[in-house]
C-alpha cells in the first residue's frame, strides 16, 4: 500500500466567485484514496515584491506561511485563470516572494496545474507560462492528463462553490490519480 499524500492547492484568482476557486474547492472530493488536498494560506495580502522591502524587512509572514505550506505538502495543484493570455499578476507575485525564500520550497516539489476559462481554451496560454516559470523554478511539472475546463461558467454550481459537470469532474479525478502516481514516483524534496 502507497503512503498517504498531501496536496495543498494553489489558486490563481482572488475573485469571491472565482471558477477557478471553485474547481480548487471541489478537488478534496475528487481525489483518489489517500490523498488529502488543503487550500494554500491567502496569497491576497502578499504585497507586491521588492527587493528593497525584503532587504529591509525580510519575507512577509504571508510569504513564510505560503512557502511553509508548499514545503510541507508532498506535490501542489496549481488552479488559475488566465489574464491577458497569461498567470494573473497575484498568483506570479506570490510565486516571485516564496522563489526567493532560502531553500526555495518549489525545487523538486511536484506541481500539477489545472485551468479553468468561460472561453474555448480553457486557460491553455496561462498554463504554458506557468510551465515556464515552475521548469525554472525547478519544479517537476507534472504532464498529462491536462485540465483544461472550457466554458466553466457552464460547468459549476454557483451557488453551492462546486464544479458539477460530470466529464470536467472525471477529467480531474483522472490527473489527481495519475498525479498521485507520478508524487510516489518521482517523491518530494
């Protein structure tokens, strides 16, 4: 039997009726057995980063609570819109802060990444430039099934915070299981 996992999931938008945040909320109950999936501590109140502010000042506790949680968490689900065909500005300032604390906490730490768009693509383009920065934040991206959700203001019940759509949701549970599988595999830092 596989030792019980840990993920802590990452989302992307600050909106209160995020889909996004929504799909991140959903995940606890679509994950295979034994994996736990708990939200990251509020990126909404890292300030914007400045060298000069962490010279003077050190890592906001924000940042020290985020990057604590991203060490303790045995792989970490990324869920995010897409702005202006790219990662929202908040979810890349918060990464910008925790790869600069020492020891940098996404260094081999397996990162899935979900996306979810009332567009066509889904959030595909935000996907791509998350790629980047985890390959270079030495991260061990994890690669297919991909979780692309199109139209997902189709897909979620508003009201109760919770993704609904049944193929969206079979799609999820399949890359956590093989997220899962890839987290014993190739282990955490």
């Amino acid at each position: 039997m596989s030792r019980p996992l840990t993920f802590l999931s990452l989302c992307g938008s600050l909106r209160q009726g995020s889909f996004n945040r929504m799909i991140a909320d959903t995940l606890p109950d679509l994950a295979p057995d034994g994996v736990t999936i708990r939200p990251a501590p509020p990126i909404g109140a890292i300030p914007l980063y400045n060298a000069d502010v962490q010279t003077r000042d050190g890592f906001p506790q924000a940042v020290t609570d985020l990057a604590e949680a991203v060490r303790a968490a045995d792989g970490v689900v990324i869920v995010s819109p897409e702005y202006n065909f790219s990662v929202p500005g908040v979810l890349k300032n918060a990464i910008d802060w925790v790869s600069r604390v020492p020891d940098q906490p996404f260094k081999d730490r397996p990162v899935a990444l979900q996306s979810a768009a009332t567009g066509m693509l889904g959030g595909a383009r935000a996907q791509y430039h998350m790629r980047q920065i985890m390959v270079f934040l030495d991260a061990l991206v994890f690669t297919k099934p991909e979780v692309f959700v199109s139209f997902a203001g189709q897909k979620v019940d508003a009201a109760a915070g919770r993704l609904t759509d049944e193929d969206a949701r079979k799609v999820i549970s399949a890359q956590l299981a093989g997220f899962a599988r890839f987290v014993h595999r190739v282990g955490a830092a």
